[in-house]
C-alpha cells in the first residue's frame, strides 16, 4: 500500500520522498522536531515508518508534517507532565541528557525567551515561534512550513492526531516548489562497513527489491 504524503493545510510545504539525503532529515521526513522512534509514535495518526539516518540516530517518518508537528506538541505535553516546562528544561530533556548548551543558546537567541521562561501548551503564539527555533535548529536551516501548518499541527496535536476532532485546516498561499533548496544540507556521516543499522537508503532498497519480488 502506497504511502499518501502530503499538507493536511491546502498548499503548504510538504516531502514526498523521505529517501532524499540532500535535504535535512526533519524536512525530508515530515518530521519537524526530528523525533526519534518513541513506541507510543507507531499508534499515532499519520505515522509511516521509524528508521535509522545516522547510525544510532533514529527519525520517524510521517506522511504529513502536520502530523509531525502534532508529534512534537504530545512530546512536549508528556514533558510538562514530568515537570520539563522551560526552554532550557525541555531542550536539555529533548536531547537525553546530553550537554545541549549550544542548543538552548540558538533558542533562546532565535526566540527572545530566557532559558527559564516556560513554554504554555495551550499559548499558539509562544509555541509558533518557539516551535520554529527548535525546527529549524534540527534542520540546519530555516523551517519550509507556512505558520498556518504549524498552528494546526498544535491543533492536531491537542485532538491526540485526529483531523475530524481538529477541524478543517486553513489554507495558505503557495508559490515555492515544496522541497527547499535555498540551503545547503547538513553533512551527514557515512555508515561504517561493518556497521548493521539501517539506514534511509538501506531500507529505500529493501523496499525496491521487496516490490520486485512481488
């Protein structure tokens, strides 16, 4: 069964090929926040697949980035729960303890925020532009989706994913081609030869060979 990528908003930006290492993983696979494979993703709305980019470094594949968005908006739900509110917090959670200084840095420099204030899930404006710092740092370049797509993905992700409770989406002016090439892609490390993970062009292949086969 075919995979139907698209925007859920009527023309904003999406990827249509997850497989393309010449763009940014997170734009590449409509995954905004470059989330990384949580179990609780595979039951969620629009989820495609979870693979390795990089060894070690896992990305979920999402049909619409409207979906990713709403992915990241529940990823951020679950951190308040577990007492991560702030810009700081959040990030340094995000990134699983790792020292994630220069992250927080881009953010706080990118947004105005202090690395103390705290992020209100249910405050569009706060998150739009707190959103679009944290995207585009996973990135490496500026977020191609239109504001419209991020305010309903945050919609989306309050109704748990589910487009009837959301609502109709808006729509927005699109006059760009849908991959952005206005950058150049972050470089990505070569897999070892000895290495067993599998990577985006590994499974593009397995998935080649397998529909052959059939």
């Amino acid at each position: 069964m075919s995979v139907n990528y698209r925007s859920l908003v009527p023309g904003g930006f999406y990827s249509a090929n997850p497989f393309d290492r010449t763009i940014p993983t997170s734009i590449r696979c409509n995954n905004p926040g470059a989330i990384n494979g949580a179990p609780w993703e595979k039951n969620y709305p629009g989820y495609v697949d979870t693979v390795e980019t990089t060894p070690g470094n896992k990305t979920t594949i999402f049909e619409a980035p409207e979906f990713g968005v709403a992915v990241w908006w529940e990823l951020l739900r679950r951190y308040a729960a577990a007492g991560a509110q702030t810009v700081k917090d959040i990030i340094n959670k995000y990134g699983g303890g790792q020292d994630h200084s220069a992250y927080v840095a881009f953010v706080t420099n990118k947004t105005g925020f202090g690395p103390t204030k705290k992020i209100p899930l249910n405050d569009d404006d706060t998150l739009l532009v707190f959103g679009k710092a944290m995207f585009q740092y996973e990135a490496g370049r500026p977020t191609p989706l239109k504001d419209e797509q991020i305010r309903y993905g945050l919609h989306l992700g309050r109704a748990k994913g589910k487009e009837d409770v959301a609502g109709p989406p808006p729509a927005v002016m699109l006059t760009e081609a849908r991959t952005a090439t206005d950058a150049p892609a972050p470089v990505i490390p070569a897999m070892t030869k000895d290495a067993d993970a599998l990577t985006l062009e590994t499974y593009a292949d397995q998935l080649w060979i397998s529909r052959r086969a059939s």
